[in-house]
C-alpha cells in the first residue's frame, strides 16, 4: 500500500510564549430555545472542520447528554507532549461540559464552540464577551462549521441530527434527519450549497441547503465515521474511520474514487491542504499526509501524543494537531514548530483564525484557547 517517504518525530518543540490576539466577532443564536449571554473569551475568524467527540472515538461509546464518555480509551502516550512551549492567551469559557467543536466565521468576527451540554456559544472576540447560546440540540454538540459566506452556522450532535442555524437572526432555520447514530462532522462545500456529515452509523451523507433534503449517501466504511473535509475546489470529499483509513468520494459521480491506508489506528480527523493535493489524517501517534493525485503516503507526523483533531494553517505553510497538547508543525521542515498548553484536558479540536495569526483549541476542560502564533516562522 502507500509508502511514506519522511517520518517526523514530535519532542515538542519549546519557545519563548506568544501573546495573545483579539478577534472580531458577531452574534448567532439558537432556534426556538432561548439566547443567553454570559461569559468572556476571544478569537478571530474563518470557517473551519471541527473534530467528532473523542470519548466516542476512543472507546466507541456514545458520550452521554453532559458529554462525558462511558470510557475513555487511551492511544500512544496520550496527553505527555515534552515541555510546554506556551500556555496561550485567553479561554474562552461558559460552557458546562467539555468542548467538542470550535469553528471561525470567515470575516474573523465570530467564533462557535460546540459542546457536551448541548449547546453552541458564539463569542464576540472583539469584546471577550460570550454573545449568543444556541440551544436546540437533544444531546452533545460534536460538530460545528460556518458557511463559506458566513451567514448560516451547521451543527452535528449526538441526537443523531444536523442543524442549520441563521447566523444574523441567531435562530435554527433547519433540521437535517437521516443519520441512525451520533453525526461526528460536518462541513459545508466551498459554493455553501451542500453540507456532508459523517456519522457513527458508517455513513456519509450530502444534503441540499436550500431544501434541507439528503441527495446522496456514501457508503463503504467499515465503522464509524470520524470526520469529513471537502477539497477546497469542491469536486471531492474526504473521509476519515474507524476502519483505519480515508476514502476520498467523487462528489458528481457519487462513487468513491480511492482509499488510503497506511494509519495502524481510526483515523480520528482529516483535512486537506488549501490547494488540495495533499490530504492529511490523524490517528493516535501519528499525522500520514497522503498525496491526493497518486494515493501514496508522503509524509507522517510522528508525537509523542494522540492526535484527534488536524488543521492545515490557511498560506498552507503548516500543520496544527490536538491531543494531549496542541502541536504546530512546519510543513516546510518538517518539524515541530511549537506545543501549546494552558488546558488541563484532552484537545478535541483546533482551528486557524482565516489570516492565520491565531490558534484555537477546544477542550474537554470545558475551554477554548487562543494563541498567537504571528510571531512563528514557518
């Protein structure tokens, strides 16, 4: 199968700590449910993929409503990353249950965190003010992801269900129902016209925004279904599983086009480069890089940590990974740029604001944290 051609080793690379950055921000609420406004944080913005509950992952049970796993399996090392470079700027914090989910709007003015008790908060980060709660979800949110255009906010909870929120409005618009098990991802295509979810029940899903109507589903993975990217042309979707590997799905033709092996472990998150050539999956230990064109593994990103959440920054220059830390590779070198601590739990997801000088990270010690890496050379 694909052979690799660089092995990386992460010692968590060590560096005089950054200061945080602030970020702008605009409400968003929830349908029916009411709006609160509570809390502080801060951030800045774009769309990104967030990463599926880890609890389900790792031990393949559902979280429960709080969003605390039944059990929690570990991977290779898991949270003991060397030295800590940062511990980061400001947390975000409101939320009751551990962070599942952190999204940017793509003006940089909002961030969305998903989580265990239900509900999604926007943050307005100009202001470190929490500004909305969206609630409407019967279970954890363990997806979030905004629109190309900013305007509507998609959500995938543990009740099995996709929602699409009006992000001005602040209220739910639509209800997506399809899935048998928990929806791990979502993500919006490029045009905003079509959202896919992954879900435990194996299957990927693409449905139609403007009708709130399922137009396909993928089928082939063997187990769950961890995480979902489009490329950023549109024309392909990944996947990632618990099955070990990632397929990549021909959009128009509705078939599937490769798979990728190549992880020893479920392939927990997936992204792809800003140009599309490459596809990165994370599983535990280990980041592989496969080239889209020919199927073949390029690179793997060795840590000494579980990986369950990867983003490419957006000039494509480097890698961010979330487990026990949150780690930042060059992708130029090769190597590690730094580690970020400040969260006292497991990582499940990060994100790249869109000018990519800063990096947030959703945890299950109920936070997000922001860094800025403006500073760090690529």
């Amino acid at each position: 199968m694909p052979t690799t051609s660089a092995t990386l080793t992460s010692a968590t690379a060590t560096s005089t700590p950054v200061a945080a950055s602030t970020v702008a921000v605009t409400p968003t609420a929830p349908s029916a449910p009411a709006v609160v406004a509570t809390g502080t944080v801060r951030t800045t913005g774009s769309a990104v993929s967030v990463n599926p509950a880890i609890a389900t992952r790792q031990a393949g049970q559902a979280t429960t409503a709080a969003g605390t796993p039944a059990a929690r399996a570990t991977g290779p090392a898991s949270g003991t990353a060397s030295p800590v470079a940062s511990t980061g700027g400001p947390s975000l914090t409101g939320h009751t249950a551990p962070v599942r989910a952190v999204a940017f709007s793509p003006d940089g003015k909002i961030i969305a965190t998903g989580s265990g008790d239900k509900t999604i908060k926007l943050w307005d980060s100009a202001t470190d003010k929490e500004i909305k709660t969206l609630q409407g979800h019967g279970d954890a949110v363990i997806a979030v992801t905004f629109s190309p255009d900013g305007k509507t906010l998609a959500s995938g909870s543990a009740d099995k269900t996709v929602k699409l929120w009006n992000v001005a409005a602040g209220k739910e618009i639509g209800t997506l129902t399809g899935h048998t098990e928990a929806v791990f991802s979502v993500a919006f295509s490029p045009d905003g016209k079509t959202i896919a979810s992954g879900s435990i029940d194996k299957s990927v899903k693409l449905w139609d925004v403007a009708t709130s109507k399922e137009v396909k589903t993928f089928t082939g993975h063997t187990g769950k279904v961890h995480s979902i990217a489009f490329r950023p042309d549109g024309r392909m979707l990944a996947s990632g599983g618990e099955d070990k590997t990632v397929k990549l799905w021909d959009i128009a033709a509705g078939k599937e086009l490769k798979t990728l092996t190549g992880q020893t472990r479920d392939v927990l998150a997936v992204a792809f480069d800003p140009a599309g050539k490459t596809v990165a999956g994370g599983a535990f230990g280990t980041v592989t890089i496969w080239d889209v064109a020919t199927g073949n593994a390029v690179r793997t990103l060795k840590s000494d940590q579980s990986i369950y959440t990867v983003a490419f920054s957006p000039d494509g220059k480097a890698l961010a990974s979330g487990g026990g830390n949150v780690e930042l590779w060059s992708l130029g070198s090769g190597q590690p740029l730094k580690t970020f601590g400040g969260q006292t739990s497991i990582v499940n997801a990060v994100a790249f604001s869109p000018d990519g000088k800063v990096l947030i990270g959703g945890s299950d010690d109920k936070t997000a944290k922001l860094w800025d890496i403006s500073a760090l050379a690529r």
